[in-house]
C-alpha cells in the first residue's frame, strides 16, 4: 500500500479547488462548532480542576493548531471528557506547572509516534478495551459532577473515584433543592430544546434560560462568579512557568495523555471517514494533535485531541475542510473576550449538566451492546477495563487489560494453533481459523470500500473488534457472509444486521 505523504491536510484542501462555496460553508459550521465549544470548554476545563479560561485557550490554541497541521480534513480538536480524570490528578497533585508540563512532553511523545508513523497501532486496540475505559471515564466525570449538580459545596475532594463518591454520600445532608431544581431544569432545556429547534445548541440554550431564571429567582443557585469570580481569558506565554524539576514524576502521565489523544483523535477521524467518505492521514494526524498539545501548554491550556461530538457537529452543519476547525477557534476567541465577563452570573449547576449529558454520549451504550452479543472473552474484557479505570484509574486498566487481551491471543495461535488465513476463489474471500483485532487488517484492505464476498465454512472465532467491522460494512451493504458454523452464525445473527444469517423457524 502506497504511504500517505506528510503534508497537512489543510494544504492539500486548499490545493484541491477550494471554492468560495466551500469556504462559505466552512465558516457556517466553524460558527456553529464554535458556539457549540464554548459552554463544553469551560465545563472541561471546571471539572478537570482548572480555571474556566484555560478550557477556552486549549479550544482556541490547541484547535487552531490541529487544524493548521492535522491529517484529517473535518476534524474538530479541544479538550475532551476523556482527559478529565488524568488531568484532575495532575493537578491535585503538582499543581498547573505540572499539567503543563505533562502536556508539553505528551506533545512530544505524539509528534514522535506520527512521524514513527505509528498511526496505524490504533487497529491493536480491541473494541472491548476502547469500550471499556471510555465508559469507565464517563462514570469518573458524571461522580466529578455530582458536588456541583447537588449544591453540596464541598471543597477539596479526594481525587480516586470510590473515595469521592463516599465522600459525597457522606455529606448528602447538604443538598440545595434550589440548585438540583437548576440543574434538572438544564438538562431538560439540553435534551429537550435541540427537537424543536436547531439554531441554538442544547447547551447554550441552557445556560442563557438558566442564568435568567437564576437572575430572577428569590433563591439562588452558586453562580460560576462565586467560586472563580469575574472570568476573563488573559493569553500569555507561559515557557517560564515551567518546572523541569517535575520532569521524571510526570512521564507516566504524560504517556498517558499522550497514548488517550492518539486514539481518540484517530477515532474521531475514523468516524468522520465513515461520515464523509473521506480518508485522513493518521500519522499527519497525530503530528497535528502533537503540536497542538504543544502549542496548548506554551499558553497554559489543557491536553487537547480530536473530538467526535464536535466534529460529527462540523460534518452535520456542512464543514468541507480545515478553514472550518479555524473558524471554530476564531470564533470562541471574539466570544471569549467580549462575553466571559458576563460569565460570571452562569449557575454551577448548568455546567454540570452540560457533562453529565457528555458522560452519557461517552457510554455509547451501542457499543456496550455490541460487545455483549459477542464472546464471553470480550465481554469480560470490557467489564474488566470498565472496573479497573473507575476503581483505579486508566493507566492500570490499559496496562492489565491489554497485556491480557494480547496474552489471550498468543495462546490462541500458539497453543490452540487457531492462525488466521485467507483464500481467494472465484466466489470471493474464503476465511479460516480464529480472525480478531490482530490479524483481520492483514487479510484485506480494512478502509477499501469495496463489497466482500465472504465464506466463513472455517472460521472457528471472531472477536468484537472484527464483529463491529462486519457490521460497519453491513450497514452500507458491503459484506455478504455465506456458510457460518453455528457458533459464528449464532453470534453475528445477534445484530441486527445479519439477521438474515437466523436459521428459519419450522
């Protein structure tokens, strides 16, 4: 397969024809992504115990970056739920010098990833892990929520997961009905609003009907004014703040941080692929995301990668290329610096019910279900990386589960002796022995669009991950299954999509 050149992808949008009906849409959906950020940027940034401000410079500098030296021609970057978790501990326990420079050196780790072009190692990570974990982070930042959704007030909670929500319950008797009351009615005006209307986001439809109702009320809800006071973005750069002294404390993290942008970003691509029926440039992509973590910390920004919420948003309001990311940006920056004084008068309670909408897009409850129609192994894989990241924390459920899930498949190939191959015949693709996340890429072109014709006569096993591209393919009608065994039949006739591989009721 021919190797994708290094060359951003805004170049080579600009390159190709670019009209001015395409820039005419990219600015709509940069306007309409931009407004979108603004509200989830600030609550990021509240929830990974950072200043509102620094969620809006890592949108501004950190998407403006990306976009400027991505690989992929929709994406959307900024700080993310999935970092929260990792980025709360940093800075519980090194303060914002550390998360600066943790994010430096993840910069670094992933500029050196893409140019190793390591992009494609994505394809290692089995569907029940990414699954697994991403749920998990969701649980972590819904708990995170809950001391402001509630109106507890409580300060300094402890960072692991278990012990906060201990903690919180510990403490329950200090609920304010009045900002619960706050909180409901955002996530009613958040969910409900978006139906009738789709000129205004859920989220900033909440807080502008919110911070009136608070203004006129009798009773109050604690504002974003009372815990940060006036919020104002000052951009500065900030080299001299950093503390090198931290250095050999932060390279796990780091990694960390590192490891979570590259797949993220490259799954937000995949999914705009899949939208758009483009193909981005992973290793492109991850040298973009790299300079953008880079270029985020210089300003005292927050981790950035590739968003999927906002980039299937940039997709749906008619986003063509790059310029529209820079629009985005833009776009936040001349909000940011003529209405976050007013920001101030914005209930807490709001921002929370804002990422507790996210928390529950992050479970991505589809894909908790694809898992459990597949094989106990992958099943326990999920709850086990789930388990581990809410109890512990990500690192430890990456590091057990994967080294169990590659583990599990060294004794499948060395032991059992279940090797994976592939004959072609004049009626299509013939497959054998055990196909999973390790090896299904190597038996086709896993981004052809091309239809398969497949004959799965000697296939003992298949794993979540290639079940959900069989899927992908069926859902575009790209895949026909002939001969299943029973027990490949049983598992894919489970979906939807294969419902036609049920043997018929007599």
């Amino acid at each position: 397969m021919k190797k994708q050149r290094m060359i951003p992808e805004l170049v080579l949008s600009l390159q190709d024809g670019y009209t001015a009906n395409k820039l005419l849409k990219d600015c709509i959906a940069g306007i309409i992504v931009g407004i979108i950020a603004l509200p989830l940027s600030i609550a990021l940034a509240i929830a990974s115990g950072a200043s509102p401000a620094v969620g809006l410079i890592t949108a501004i500098f950190a998407g403006g970056t990306a976009a400027l030296l991505g690989g992929s021609k929709t994406q959307i970057s900024g700080p993310t739920g999935a970092f929260v978790v990792i980025v709360f501990g940093i800075i519980a326990k090194n303060g914002m010098a550390g998360l600066i420079m943790a994010s430096f050196m993840a910069g670094i780790f992933i500029i050196i990833m893409g140019l190793a072009r390591f992009g494609k190692l994505i394809k290692y990570i089995p569907l029940p892990i990414i699954t697994g974990f991403t749920a998990g982070i969701a649980i972590t930042i819904f708990i995170g929520q809950l001391n402001d959704f509630l109106g507890l007030g409580l300060k300094n909670l402890p960072a692991e997961s278990l012990h906060k929500l201990a903690y919180l319950f510990n403490n329950i008797g200090g609920i304010s009905w009045i900002t619960v009351a706050m909180g409901a009615v955002a996530l009613l005006i958040i969910v409900i609003v978006p139906k009738f209307q789709k000129i205004l986001p859920g989220p900033l439809c909440a807080i502008l009907i919110c911070t009136v109702l608070n203004l006129v009320l009798p009773v109050k809800s604690v504002t974003l004014g009372d815990i940060f006071g006036t919020v104002n973005i000052n951009i500065s750069f900030s080299f001299g703040f950093f503390d090198f002294s931290l250095l050999p404390s932060l390279i796990v993290p780091a990694l960390t941080i590192a490891f979570l942008a590259s797949v993220e970003s490259l799954l937000s691509a995949v999914v705009a692929d899949s939208m758009t029926s483009t193909k981005h440039n992973p290793n492109m992509e991850l040298i973009g995301q790299g300079c953008a973590n880079i270029v985020s910390s210089l300003f005292g920004g927050l981790p950035a990668t590739g968003a999927i919420a906002r980039t299937s948003a940039n997709i749906r309001s008619g986003g063509k290329t790059p310029v529209a990311a820079l629009v985005h940006s833009v776009v936040i920056l001349l909000l940011s610096l003529f209405l976050m004084p007013y920001a101030k008068y914005i209930p807490m309670t709001v921002f929370a019910a804002i990422l507790i909408v996210v928390c529950y897009n992050m479970l991505n409850l589809k894909e908790i279900k694809k898992v459990l129609k597949t094989t106990p192994a992958d099943i326990g894989l999920m709850v086990l990386t789930f388990a581990l990241t809410v109890a512990f924390d990500l690192v430890v459920a990456i590091l057990v589960c994967t080294s169990l899930s590659l583990l599990y498949q060294l004794f499948k190939r060395y032991v059992r002796k279940n090797t994976a191959a592939k004959e072609i015949t004049t009626e299509g693709t013939k497959l054998k022995g055990s196909i999973s996340y390790m090896n299904y890429d190597k038996l086709f072109d896993t981004s052809s669009g091309e239809a398969l014709v497949l004959d799965m006569t000697d296939v003992i096993e298949i794993d979540a991950t290639f079940t959900d591209f069989l899927i992908q393919k069926a859902e575009k009608k790209q895949v026909k299954i002939h001969n299943p065994s029973k027990k490949i039949q049983k598992q894919l006739a489970k979906h939807r999509e294969f419902a036609y591989l049920a043997p018929e009721e007599k």
